[in-house]
C-alpha cells in the first residue's frame, strides 16, 4: 500500500464534495496501492452516519465509525488502521485540487513530511466552499532539522 487518505467527519454536507473530488483523481476507481478511509465521529447522526456508510460502501471506501468523538481522535484512529507508507489529511469540508494527491505523493519522496494551504474558491462564502493544495514555498527535510 502505497498512500492512505484519511478523512475525519462529523455530520459535515461537504463530504460527498469532498469524497467526489478525491475519487476523480482516480482513473476506474480506487487503486489497489491506495486507500481512502473515512472516520465517522462517535457523534455524528445517525441518518447521517447511515447515509455516509451506504455512500463509502458503493464507492469501495473504508468506513470507520469512531469510538470516541473528535476530530484530533479520529485523525489518530485513521493511522492507526491506514495501510499506506505516506498519509494524507483532508477536512471533510475541503475538496482537493484535481493533481492533489499525486503532487503530494511527488513531494512526499523528497521531503519526511509535507503540508497544504487552504485556497478559498468563494469570497462569498469562504468556509464553506474551500479547496486544498500543496504549499508553494520551499520545505526543509525533517532529517535535517
């Protein structure tokens, strides 16, 4: 395995815009070398924790229901479980751009750890409609620092 993207949520609308932007980057589906998982907070609705596990399981992505709540403790729960040699975070309500997953996985040979920026796709309505992308500024190996 390849590279995990791990997606915390909690009752968030966003997420199938989010889960639908990832799953573009992917040519026929998700490939065997990667894995999307997304963690369900322990305090999420149940009619919305029911619509988002049918969701995952017909577009073959790993559903986890969290056993506690939180954002902090469903990002350590996703490592936890992840397969992958690199890890990727993204909020549930934040689409990626189209390259994301591939420029972070380029960076992610080069570099121990590497971080994105939030670009804003609205000025009308900022934090809700918000894209990720790699960071455009030079980055220092861990192993140096």
């Amino acid at each position: 395995m390849n590279t995990s993207i791990i997606i915390p949520v909690k009752d968030d609308k966003f997420i199938n815009t989010c889960l639908n932007s990832i799953l573009k980057q992917f040519k026929g589906g998700i490939p065997k070398e990667k894995e999307v998982l997304v963690i369900d907070d322990k305090n999420s609705n149940k009619d919305f924790s029911k619509q988002l596990k049918q969701f995952c399981k017909d577009k073959k992505i790993k559903y986890i229901k969290a056993e506690k709540p939180g954002a902090s403790y469903n990002r350590n729960k996703g490592m936890k479980l992840a397969k992958g040699k690199n890890i990727l975070f993204i909020d549930s309500d934040c689409f990626p751009g189209k390259n994301w997953i591939s420029e972070m996985e380029e960076s992610l040979k080069k570099y121990d750890l590497v971080e994105g920026r939030i670009n804003y796709a609205s000025s009308e309505k900022p934090l809700l409609d918000r894209k990720s992308t790699r960071l455009n500024s030079s980055h220092i190996p861990l192993s140096r620092m």
